[in-house]
C-alpha cells in the first residue's frame, strides 16, 4: 500500500465538550488511485484530508505514506482548495510558476516555460497574462490546477475544488481532472457531498457518516473511464450509496458489488 490509515482517531474540545470528528478510521490508498472521500457536513471527511495532507495530527492511530509517518506538510504533496487561492496582483502565468520558485536551479525562462506547459494542458495557455479577476471561477480553478500541477507532486488534495461552480462548468472540470490524472498518473485524494460526483471521478468512493466521523462503506466503481452519468451501471452504484445513507433512490436494486 502507498498510503495507509490505521486506527486513527480525532477529538477537539469545543465548548468545554469533547467532540469527536473521526471513530477508528482505516483505510488503505495505492498509489495513482483516485480517491473519492464522501458525506455531508460534519462527517470528518475534510478533517481526515487535513490529517493525511499533514496539516492537522490526530489524536491516535498513524498515517503512513510510502512507510513514513505524516507529521506535518510534505512539498511533495499538495492542496487545492475551493476558493482557487490566486494572488490578484499576479497574472495567471505568474501565479503557476508561485510553485516553482522555491526551485533556485530553475531559470527564469524554464519557470516560465514550465508554467505555460501546464496552463496549455488545462486549456489556458492563451490566458497566461490575464488577471485571476478577467477570469471565470471555472478557469480560475483551472490556473489553480495548473499551479498544482507544476509542482510535480506526488499526491494532490482537493477539498470539494468545484463546490462553488455551476453544474455545467463543474461537469467539464470533472472531465479535465480525470484526462490530467490519467495523463500525469497522479494519486488524487478529493473530498466532496456530491454522491454524482464521486461516482463519476473515482476509482473508490470512501463513504463516511458523522457523529461520530467515521467510513460506513468503500465501494469500488468499476465503471472504467468514459463513464455515462445515465447508464444503468451508473445509477445502481449512485443507488447503493443513497442507500448506505438511508436515502430514497430511484433505481430498483438487485445486485451487488
């Protein structure tokens, strides 16, 4: 295994209360899967990211990655997050090379040429000298992709990156995520409530419920790439999750997987 949970727990005190947002999770993740974490509000999906990611520590259990534990943020990894995170008084281009800067052997020219690289595979490239403000939050999101991307990470998160998008344009990032993914070979870790969603982008939809945080399910989607949002195959899986949440579904199911 690439990445590996085990036992882990996370309690904050909250009011003078103790809380507990995830109950003795395990879970096991390859590398260059795409990884689906998925529940409403409050079920511990974002804070289990955030412990995987490096940027919170739980309270027990162990977080492995390639056998070293996950005690902070790896620069190897990186986050993506709903609200882009460009600097406005960056252009585009400027704000993927943020990425490389800390890479002193890199010249100027390489940054740039490795910035518009990437800019050109999200579909970019002749938007290099725009502002984050000239653009849509779709493309927004799209730079940040990119700037994600020249970083040459090993793993990225992404907390819920296309919540915030019509569903026209977060369909067509749906798309542009798994072409990159299939393309650079990525292990991708993406929170999201959208059942649709994670049905359609994962390879594995890790299903959690809350109080306390805790995964009720893994289900494998073995739908293979080219999926079809309204294929019989699609919605028996969509109609096993509405089920795992005690859901009304709108498919007769008489299988299993």
């Amino acid at each position: 295994m690439y990445i590996n949970i085990s036992n882990v727990n996370k309690q904050f005190t909250h009011k003078g209360k103790l809380f507990t947002a995830l109950n003795n999770v395990n879970l096991t993740i390859e590398k260059g899967e795409f990884i689906c974490l998925l529940g409403p509000s409050g079920c511990g999906k974002s804070t289990l990211l955030n412990a995987i990611a490096g940027f919170d520590t739980p309270t027990s259990g162990s977080i492995t990655i390639d056998g070293k534990e996950v005690k902070k943020p790896s620069t190897r990894n990186v986050t993506i997050f709903q609200n882009y995170g460009l600097l406005p008084w960056r252009n585009v281009i400027k704000n993927v090379e943020l990425a490389l800067e800390s890479n002193k052997k890199l010249t100027a020219a390489e940054r740039r040429q490795t910035a518009q690289k990437y800019l050109d595979l999200v579909g970019l490239g002749n938007f290099a000298d725009s502002s984050p403000h000239q653009l849509s939050g779709g493309m927004q999101q799209r730079v940040a992709i990119a700037r994600a991307l020249t970083a040459d990470p090993d793993i990225i998160f992404m907390d819920e990156p296309f919540g915030a998008l019509d569903a026209i344009t977060r369909m067509k990032l749906q798309d542009d995520i798994l072409s990159i993914q299939k393309k650079e070979r990525k292990t991708i870790i993406f929170v999201t409530h959208d059942i649709d969603e994670a049905v359609y982008l994962a390879d594995r939809v890790v299903v959690m419920t809350p109080n306390p945080g805790m995964v009720k399910k893994v289900l494998t989607i073995n739908l293979g790439p080219g999926r079809d949002r309204t294929s019989e195959d699609f919605q028996k899986i969509r109609n096993i999750i509405f089920e795992t949440f005690n859901m009304k579904h709108t498919y007769p199911i008489e299988y299993s997987i």
